[in-house]
C-alpha cells in the first residue's frame, strides 16, 4: 500500500524511509515493496529492509535463499525469485514464512523437493517450480498447503511424482506438469487414475502431457491411455519385484550348483576310496 505523503505526513514518510531505507541497487515502490530485477546479483543486498511485503528479485544469479531469511522478514507476502540459481533449499528456509501467499521459484536449478519443504508456508496460493531440473518431488513435498490452488512443475526431469503428493492439496485448481519426461510404466498407473479424475485442473487437459511407453521408445499422450492400458499392471511384478526373484533364483541356482558339485566330489571320492576295500576283501575271499 502506498501512503499518500501529503504535506502533515512529510515527516511520518521520511521517518518510515529512514528506519527502512531501500537497497541501493533497488528500487522501491513504497515502503513494503521492492524491485530488485535483472541488476546481476550474486547474494540478497544486505542490510535489506526487515518489512519488505513484496519482494521482485527476478532475473539475478542467487543461488540460496538464506536460512533466516523468512525469520528476519517474516511480514512477505510475494516473493519473486523467478531465473535465479537457487539449487537447493535448506529445510527449515520456510519456516517462519506464514504471510506468503505467492512464491515463483521458476527458472532456477532445483533438482528436488524434500519432505515438508514448504510445511509453515500455510497461506500459500500459488507455487511456481517450472523450468527447474526436478527429478525428485517427495510425496509429502507438500504438506500442510490447504490453501493451494495454482502449482507449476511444468518442464522438469519428472519421469514419476507420487500421487501422495497432489491428494494432499485440497483446494488446488490449477496444476501444470507439461514438458516432463513422463514415463508411463505401472508405478504411474495411479497417478494416470488421478489425472483422469482431475483432469479438469490441467489447463488443457490430458492431451497435453505425454509420457514415454518403456521398451518402445516413443511418447504418446495421456489422453490416448485409458484404466484398461494399466490392466496387466494389477497383476504384473514390478521391476524391483522382478529383480529380487531373478536374483534370488539365480542365488538359489548357484547354491544348488555349488552343492551338487560338492555331492558329486564327494560321492566320486567315496567310489574311489571304498572299492579298493572291496577288492581288498574281494582278493582276500579269492
Ligand atoms: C533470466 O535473466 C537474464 C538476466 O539475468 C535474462 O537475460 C534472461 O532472458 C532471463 N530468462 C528468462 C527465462 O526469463
Ligand atoms: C544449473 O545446473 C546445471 C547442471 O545441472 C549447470 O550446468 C548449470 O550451469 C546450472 N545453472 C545455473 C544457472 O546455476
């Protein structure tokens, strides 16, 4: 909100620029508001004004968010950290971030999403994480965003995202998961199910996700799967399943072979040993 500086306020708005004085390679808009876009910075500008509300630092080279930085500004509403370097996020970053409402993390280098990274952000409305190298989202990644309703994961390296992790946001309406490398093999049979049942909250529906058939090597898209192209799945092992007993049948086998080795030596020694007895005896009755 911008207050008016009419002439008996001159002394309260300067007062407030004083106490709050905006970076220099900033620009501020009024006192809560901050434009930092596109000036080439490494790191956050410091000291940074502690009641920021929104804060544009799209378009710079960051490459971490601090771990205090919610604790210290705890009053944002809007954080714009779009085409940045950030590649991770610490746990515990969001922490004391209970007013964001939008956060856009995209065009930045995060390559996973832990447990609860967002778990204090409650209030958030929108969650953009496109353009990033995502190979990794964990099922409870976003925990605790009742308030959710837009979430981009749009164009990273997804080749699965356990459903887990969209049931738990009941308020969500918008959500883009275009341009990854969907592979839709069975573990993706019940994410499938839920995108057809909430195929209403993809911007363009099922026909603009497409995922990757394993062994043949083409991408199709999702609105050419139905249920019945998981069928064989309810009933088929997976590759782990698969793995563990061709293992262990080989180990099985190797054993077997290994012993039955061992019998033969055996056997053929007590051959070699005990006939000569025989014909011990066998010369002695002669
Ligand atoms: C990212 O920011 C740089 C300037 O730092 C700009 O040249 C580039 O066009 C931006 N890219 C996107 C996708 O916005
Ligand atoms: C992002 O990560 C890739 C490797 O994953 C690296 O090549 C690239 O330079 C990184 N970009 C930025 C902006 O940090």
């Amino acid at each position: 909100m911008m207050l008016p500086c009419f002439p008996p306020l001159v002394l309260l708005c300067s007062a407030f620029s004083l106490g709050h004085p905006c970076p220099a390679i900033c620009s501020c808009m009024d006192y809560h508001t901050i434009d930092c876009r596109g000036r080439g910075l490494p790191h956050l500008p410091t000291p940074f004004p502690l009641d920021v509300r929104k804060l544009l630092i799209a378009n710079n080279n960051i490459q971490k968010i601090p771990e205090d930085f919610f604790v210290f500004h705890s009053d944002l509403v809007y954080l714009d950290f779009r085409n940045n370097s950030i590649t991770t996020l610490e746990d515990g970053t969001f922490s004391s971030s209970s007013k964001l409402v939008y956060l856009d993390l995209s065009y930045n280098n995060l390559t996973q999403l832990g447990a609860g990274i967002f778990r204090s952000a409650e209030r958030l409305i929108k969650l953009h994480l496109g353009n990033n190298h995502l190979v990794a989202v964990d099922e409870a990644a976003f925990e605790s965003l009742d308030q959710l309703q837009v979430l981009e994961l749009n164009h990273n390296d997804l080749k699965a995202l356990d459903v887990a992790a969209l049931e738990a946001l009941p308020s969500l309406r918008i959500l883009h998961l275009e341009g990854n490398p969907w592979l839709c093999n069975c573990d993706f049979a019940s994410l499938f199910r839920w995108l057809e049942e909430n195929a209403f909250k993809l911007p363009k529906g099922l026909s603009e996700i497409q995922c990757t058939v394993p062994m043949e090597d083409n991408s199709i898209f999702l609105s050419e799967l139905t249920e019945a192209s998981f069928r064989d799945c309810k009933f088929r092992l997976s590759l782990v399943d698969l793995l563990i007993i061709i293992f262990s049948g080989a180990a099985v086998s190797i054993a077997a072979i290994i012993s039955s080795f061992v019998l033969a030596l055996l056997v053929n020694c007590f051959q070699r040993c005990a006939p000569s007895k025989d014909d011990e005896e066998e010369d002695e009755e002669d």
